[in-house]
C-alpha cells in the first residue's frame, strides 16, 4: 500500500470489530417479529443522513438512548442507522425493531467472512459464493429479512476494490468478473423471498491503496443505491490528510457515469483529528459541499464511533458546531 492506507488494513479491521457491539440483543426469535412480506418503497427523501453507532438497542446515562443521544448532538433524527452482520450471525431482529421505533431506516451490512482474522479466508473467496458453498446461509437471510417485512436496506461485500476483506479482488485469487456473478446469486436467493429489501453496492473511494471499481459494477437492475465508503486517517504514520475533494469527488464523479438514475449514498465516512480543532471543522464543512456539487447524492452515513481514529463528529466542538450547522443546511436544502 501506498501512503494513505499503508498500515491501515489492521486499522480497518480493528475499526470492523467493535460493529458487532451494535447487534447486543439482536438475537430474539423470529416469530415474534414474523409477518407478511410487505413491498417495499424507496426512501423518498432528498436529503438524509444516518449513521454507524456502535450499540443501538440499550440506553445510555440518565435514561437516554443512544439514538437519543445522536440526535442531540447532530441537532435532528437520523434518517438511517447503520448495523454490520456477518454471513453466519441472524438477523438483528431487535436492534431493526428499534431502528424503526426512532423512525428510521435501517441500513444493513452483510458481510461473508469471519470478522477479524483478517483476508486471508479461501472459504470466503468470492468463488466460493458463485459456487453455492454459502447458499444455505444466504437462503437463511432471505428467509429472515422477509418474514421481518420491513424496508430495508442490505449492503452485501463492499469495499471489494481495497485489499482488506476475503472478497476483495486480487484477493484468494478473486477477479470482478467474479464478484459481479457472486453479487447476481446473492441478489437472486435474497430478492425471491424478501422484497423489502433494497440492495445497496458500495465500494471505497478511488485512493492510494484501492483500484478502479467500475469493472465490479454488476449492473442489470440488481442495485438500488450505489454507495460509497471513505476515511481521512489525518496525519499519523503511513497516513497523510486527505481533503474531502481529493477522497470524494472523483468516486462520486465515477459513481454518477456508472448509472444515470440510481441515487448515491456515502455509506461510510469519517474525519480523524487534526492538528488543530479548526482542521476538522473544516473538513467537515468542504465533505458536505462536495455532497452539495452533486445532484445525485441523496445522502451519507457517518461512522460515528472513536476507535483507531476518533471518527466522531463531536470529537471537538469545533468539529460539532461544523457537522451540526451543515447539517441543518443540507437538510433544509439550503
């Protein structure tokens, strides 16, 4: 790897072990939640925001919930929250019936592999999924996510352009001619028993470290968002800092010729520290005038979390005060 994700990529999977923190509960049984598959209908807002929190279905200090408490500091409700599954978990029944209780959509990540030991896993090339090997999980999820019933949305192996994950290409010999026909299985089982779902195809932004991934663009009606997924590290070793515009602007740009009608949403982002409080603010200030430059960009998740990174809006408040007024902004279309 290059500057920017040299020696990041057990950073990212440190960064991917605290997601299962955010399914504690998540285990009740189905049949309490069971019911009619329901037809689902876009999201029809123009501007939205959610985001990643690590634990969702439980209640932090003085009795506030810890959507409660997102809210407070963003100044508005989310309009999406983030939780991360792996091919081998269930479905997160509890923490997507909280979700919806705070009057959001939830936003599923799907991920084939055992989280946290790294790419090297043969048993999740992406092969392996073209193959049937994990039909039967698959089958499973499909099963669940229909008898839930709910509007979903379901992000299956992002990232594949990186370097990180089992099924990024290049990776246990995965090639994008691949990953478009394991997308196609997966979105065939899923879309045959769960019509609640909509599938969202994410990427990481075009940087040093990652490829092209218009090539793993599976195309022929089997996606309803493009996403796209991006970090500033700051400066620290192996990192430099990254403007907004030089992580953003060219995968949005790439995203848009890829598809003229599908929105885009940012499904991952966050900002480290700076070297001064005003550094963040700003960052934060430029992210959401690159969202502004494009028509297309119907809205972003940020990874509200302090973990390798203190990726959290609200780690200073400067950096508040910046992501709060944005937001109100962006949200009023202003």
């Amino acid at each position: 790897m290059t500057s920017d994700l040299s020696g990041s990529l057990w950073a990212r999977l440190s960064r991917r072990s605290v997601l299962a923190a955010g399914l504690i509960g998540a285990s009740a049984a189905l049949g309490a939640c069971s019911g009619p598959v329901q037809p689902a209908t876009t999201p029809s807002r123009e501007r939205s925001w959610g985001a990643f929190i690590p634990v969702i279905a439980a209640r932090g200090g003085a009795g506030q919930t810890p959507v409660a408490r997102l809210s407070s500091l963003a100044g508005t409700q989310p309009d999406y929250l983030h939780v991360y599954a792996s091919l081998r978990d269930s479905l997160p029944v509890e923490t997507l019936d909280m979700i919806r209780q705070n009057g959001a959509t939830p936003v599923l990540t799907l991920e084939p592999w055992h989280p946290g030991i790294g790419p090297d896993q043969p048993e999740y090339s992406l092969a392996s999924i073209v193959e049937g090997r994990h039909d039967t999980d698959l089958a499973r999820w499909a099963d669940q996510l229909g008898s839930w019933g709910h509007d979903i949305l379901v992000r299956f192996a992002q990232e594949m352009n990186g370097t990180w994950y089992p099924w990024s290409i290049g990776v246990n010999q995965n090639t994008a001619s691949e990953y478009r026909a394991a997308w196609f299985r997966v979105h065939a089982i899923v879309h045959e028993k769960a019509r609640n779902v909509r599938f969202v195809w994410a990427p990481n932004a075009i940087t040093e470290g990652t490829s092209d991934f218009v090539d793993c663009y599976p195309e022929s009606g089997t996606v309803d968002f493009l996403g796209v997924d991006g970090y500033n590290w700051g400066t620290a070793p192996g990192h430099t800092w990254q403007s907004a515009e030089k992580l953003f602007a060219r995968s949005i740009s790439t995203l848009e010729r890829l598809d003229a009608g599908l929105p885009i949403l940012i499904t991952e982002a966050g900002c480290a520290d700076g070297d001064a409080p005003e550094r963040k603010a700003q960052w934060i200030k430029d992210f959401f005038a690159v969202m502004e430059n494009s028509q297309r960009v119907e809205g972003f998740l940020w990874f509200q979390t302090d973990k390798e990174r203190d990726w959290r809006f609200n780690s200073t408040a400067a950096s508040t005060e910046a992501f709060r007024g944005s937001l109100q902004r962006w949200r009023g279309g202003a």
